[in-house]
C-alpha cells in the first residue's frame, strides 16, 4: 500500500468511538510534550510549542477539527505548566508565544480540516461516478431487451419493411422520450403532466386532446411503461379513433385516492368503436405490465376507455387544471 492510499484510507475510517478519540487526544498532548522535555535542554528554551503544532494538524486531518481543537487547549495548558518561558500567562515572552502557538494551530487545524474534507468528497464522488455507471450499463441492458421484445412484436407476417418502421420507430422514440424525462428529473419521480404531454406530443397537432388532474410525482420505475401505455392509446385513438377526425375529443383525467392514483382515457366523437379481433401490442403493453397496479381497457361504440391504476407513495393533490394540447 502506498502512503497516499494509507493516509486515504486512514482519513476515510468509519467514525472512531469517543473513548479511542479521547485516548488520541491523551497521545497527542503526551507525545510532543515528552519530545520537548528531551529536547528542552539544547532548544535553550526557545521552541517549546514546536513538536505540539504537527501532531495538531495531523488530528485535524484524520479525526476532524474537534479533537485537534481539544488537543490545542490541552497542549497550551500542560505547556504552561512545564515549561519555563510559558509558566505564567501574565505578560512578557510567554503569553507572546503561546498567542503565536495559537495562531499556528488555527491554521494547522483548518489545512487539515480542508484536506479532509476534499479527500472525503473526492471518495465519495468516485463512489457516485461507479454506481452511476453501472447504473447506465443496467439501464442500456434494459433498453436494449426492451426495444428487441417491441421489434419481436411490431413484426409480423405480410408486413413489409416499411411497415414494420413504420410500428417500430415511433415506439423507439416515446422510449427515448421517456428516458429523457427520466434524464432531466435525475432519475427521480417525474411528473405525471409532463410524462403526459411528453406521450402525447405526436398528436398535439389536434384540437380535441384536454388533460386535467392534480399534481401527481410518478416513480422512475412506473415513467418508461406508463408513457409507452398513453402514446399506444395515442397512436390508436389516430388510427382507429377519437383522433381520426376533426371533431374528435381525448380526455386524459386522473384523481388520487390514499396511495394510488386512477389516470383515465376516454375517447368520445370519433368513429364508431368496435372491440379489435386480437390483442395488438397496446393492448398487451397496458395489460400484463407488472408496473401498473390495475388496468382495464374497453370498446364501447361511442370510443375507447382506458383505466390505469399506479400505486404512488408521492402524491400532493391540488385543484385540477384543464389544458389543452391541441395548438
């Protein structure tokens, strides 16, 4: 072990019990008083603070400002008490070097408190900058096995390679979109109006999309699937529904009860809604999620319903607002 990785790991030691830091507070008043009762004889009783300031600094820097502070008193108080040129504290040379003593703990005491400090958050921003990365490693994982499960299932016989782009891409960029919001909030819960208009901006072009609810935050691991869900009733309510023509309405609505919060889609002045044959892949994605708490999806003719039910432990009602997305 080299000595700047001793001294780093010496400085980065779990906090130190009261009794081992009260024992090195004893060794250090001790040790440089016996050095200059050794020493005083040739000094000719010119430096009998000199051994006291290194100790000082050195408790400053690996046990903090306190004990080094602690250690300052005492040292001044036992030599003092020992040493001939500082025996009293009235006046003369004496009191001169014991305030000059002082003055050099001072700055010992805050040179090492500041090199601790640095060492301490350098140590920890290396830590962050690991779990960072191998948090973007299992993130990239993730979207890698995500984006090749939503090309297994955009493919399917008949269709040609334009078409399969054509379900691919714009699925590809939502996730991107997602991971966007996730980027900006620090990866931390996002709000759902802005997870909503984020889902929603391929169709803001239309007139008829409103969105109301209280101020809800939304879990980073609930964010990617829930913004996949919304733009899957986008791109249907754009193909089959609501959004097919110009008098078409959407209302996106949700409403907080205890820990969970009820986010509503409903379709209403499009063409008339029948049940599909089979499941596509919106249908399976809002679903079989294991992020959402309760979902449930229906076809009435007069437009399609949805009901997406989170479980949020972060959630601050206020009055809804009603917005428009359409421009």
């Amino acid at each position: 072990m080299t000595p700047a990785a001793f001294v780093k790991q010496a400085i980065l030691k779990p906090a130190r019990s009261t009794p081992t830091v009260a024992l090195a507070v004893m060794v250090a008043i001790a040790a440089p008083t016996l050095i200059g009762l050794a020493v005083e004889p040739f000094a000719q009783e010119r430096g009998p603070y000199v051994a006291y300031v290194p100790i000082i600094m050195g408790m400053a820097l690996f046990l903090g400002w306190r004990p080094a502070a602690i250690a300052t008193l005492g040292s001044v108080i036992v030599a003092n008490l020992l040493f001939h040129p500082v025996r009293t504290f009235g006046l003369g040379e004496g009191l001169i070097r014991t305030l000059l003593f002082c003055a050099a703990s001072g700055i010992s005491i805050i040179l090492g408190h500041f090199v601790r400090h640095i060492v301490i958050e350098l140590d920890a921003t290396a830590r962050r900058e690991e779990f960072l990365a191998a948090e973007l490693g299992h993130r990239a994982k993730n979207h890698l096995a995500l984006i090749e499960a939503l090309a297994r299932q955009c493919r399917q016989s008949g269709d040609s390679t334009d078409e399969f782009f054509d379900k691919l891409l714009p699925r590809i960029e939502t996730l991107s979109r997602a991971q966007e919001l996730l980027t900006r909030s620090g990866y931390r819960a996002c709000d759902l109006r802005e997870l909503v208009d984020d889902a929603l901006k391929p169709f803001e072009h239309h007139p008829g999309i409103s969105i109301a609810g209280p101020m809800v935050l939304v879990p980073p691991g609930q964010t990617t699937p829930l913004i996949m869900a919304i733009h899957e009733l986008g791109t249907n309510a754009s193909k089959y529904g609501a959004l097919t023509v110009p008098d078409g309405q959407v209302e996106i609505r949700w409403r907080v009860e205890g820990d969970c919060v009820e986010i509503s889609w409903i379709e209403r002045g499009g063409r008339v809604v029948k049940a599909p044959q089979r499941r596509g892949l919106g249908s399976r994605l809002i679903s079989r999620h294991p992020a959402f708490h309760a979902a449930l999806l229906e076809f009435p003719p007069e437009g399609a319903r949805c009901t997406i039910t989170l479980k949020i432990a972060q959630a601050e009602t206020r009055n809804p607002r009603e917005t428009r997305v359409g421009r």
